[in-house]
C-alpha cells in the first residue's frame, strides 16, 4: 500500500473514530437489539488463562495502568462447526474488569445467519458471565484490550498514528504511546478495524457499563515505542469513571441482573 492510500486510510480512521468517541460521550441511548443467549447457538469451554500469558499480558497492561491477576479464558465453537478450532477466543478478568480481545474471526463461524451473532456480542455475553462468577457487576468494565493485533489495516493506523499524530504521553522504558482526546491518534485508533469492533461492544451496551467514556488509547508491546512500520502491537482502551444521568429508564424486560447494575 502507498503512503496517500495509508493516509487516507488513517484519516478515514480519524473521521469514523471522532464519531465514535461522540456517540459514547452523550449521556443519551439508543436501546440495543435483544439477542438471544450465545449458549443457545454456541459451546464454549472456559477455565483459568496459564500462567505464562498472564505474565505476558500483565507486564504489557501495567504500562497501560491496568493489572490482571484473575484472567479466564473462553473459547467459543458454533455448534453447526464440525471443526476443532474455535472461532473466537477471549479473556477475562472478572475481578479488575478487564476483556481482552484475542482472536476473532467470524469466517470460522459456521453457524447460519439467523444463528449467528455479533463478535461484539460474544463478548459482552461472555464478559457478563465471567462478571457474575466473580461476584462483579458488567459495570466494572475498565478497559479493552486487542492483544496481538494481526489485521493489517490496524497496524497502518497504529503505524500512521505514531508517525503523524502528537501524544499525550510516551515512555520508551515501558515499550508504550498513550493517546487521549487531545491527539489525532486517539480517534484514527477508535475508528480503525478493531477499534470500531471494541466501540460497538461499548455503545451497544452504554447503559450497561454506567455510561463510561473513552478516556485514554494506550499502544503497548515492544521493547521501545520506535515503530519502524506496521507490526504487531496490542492496544488498550481505557475507560472513564462511571456517569450516572439524571435519569436512566429501565428497559421493559430487562433481567433483575440488569436493574441491579
């Protein structure tokens, strides 16, 4: 790709992130479809993450600000599949309110369309679970992270953001760049592939997650934050507090987990 077309692309990025970030900073909501539950088109087998990943991630998230000692995997297979691999995979800790996103990819999901669901969805379906065992309100959600980010469009953007976009913090001795809504980056990662994939998971659950905000992006992995050109990286989205309207409705239907958030 040439670099008008990875500038174009980032910018696009920037347009769809700015957006975003607006539709998550207004206190209003839009009632998000009723999917039905994931189990019901969907095996999933999940269990504590090994301790070698965990030490990985921590050591990358605590960059971040974040710390995570409880992850849980969980792995989910259409039903329909009659291939071994799973199509999405996932952590979580249910205790610091961390979802990491790992590998999804919907081309593995065999399932009909009209027993399919949003990668989003899984996620969120699966975090609320995890959220529950430990005790935990869907709420606590404070951040989001990609891990290893392999979609190529990404890693332009996060190659463009570095290149072109002014930060609000870096440390060379954490391996990270952390964008806020001062800096072009904030929104071209917002508005890239996974970005939009984090952000239709945090507006269609706003109400949900006490209509927390973006606050800060932070790029970590790498010994230094000098990006010679797109590579892997993870990425974090941080949230805000939680903002409480003057008045939220309760949706009609919705579960006694729910009014209890």
């Amino acid at each position: 790709m040439t670099s008008i077309a990875a500038s174009d692309e980032y910018l696009q990025a920037y347009i769809e992130g700015y957006h975003l970030y607006q539709q998550s900073n207004s206190l209003s909501h839009h009632q998000a479809p009723q999917y039905p539950p994931f189990g019901s088109f969907y095996e999933v087998e999940s269990a504590d993450l090994r301790v070698n990943p965990t030490k990985d991630l921590q050591r990358m998230l605590a960059g971040a600000g974040i710390s995570v000692s409880e992850l849980q995997y969980m792995t989910i297979k259409p039903r329909s599949s009659i291939d071994t691999e799973p199509a999405y995979l996932n952590w979580f800790d249910g205790r610091n309110g961390v979802i990491v996103a790992v590998d999804n990819d919907k081309s593995r999901d065999h399932n009909p369309n009209n027993q399919r669901l949003w990668p989003s969805e899984i996620i969120w379906q699966n975090w609320a679970a995890v959220a529950q065992l430990h005790n935990s309100r869907v709420s606590h959600l404070r951040a989001v992270a990609k891990h290893f980010v392999d979609n190529q469009s990404t890693q332009r953007v996060i190659w463009e953001a570095s290149q072109h976009s002014s930060c609000t913090r870096e440390g060379p001795e954490r391996g990270h760049v952390e964008y806020t809504t001062q800096d072009q980056g904030f929104y071209a990662l917002l508005g890239s592939v996974n970005g939009k994939s984090s952000m239709r998971l945090l507006l269609g659950h706003k109400s949900h997650i006490g209509y927390r905000t973006v606050e800060r992006v932070v790029v970590v992995g790498g010994d230094t934050v000098l990006i010679d050109g797109p590579e892997v990286r993870t990425f974090v989205i941080l949230l805000s507090d939680r903002r409480t309207p003057s008045f939220i409705p309760i949706p009609a239907g919705s579960t006694l987990l729910e009014r209890s958030l």
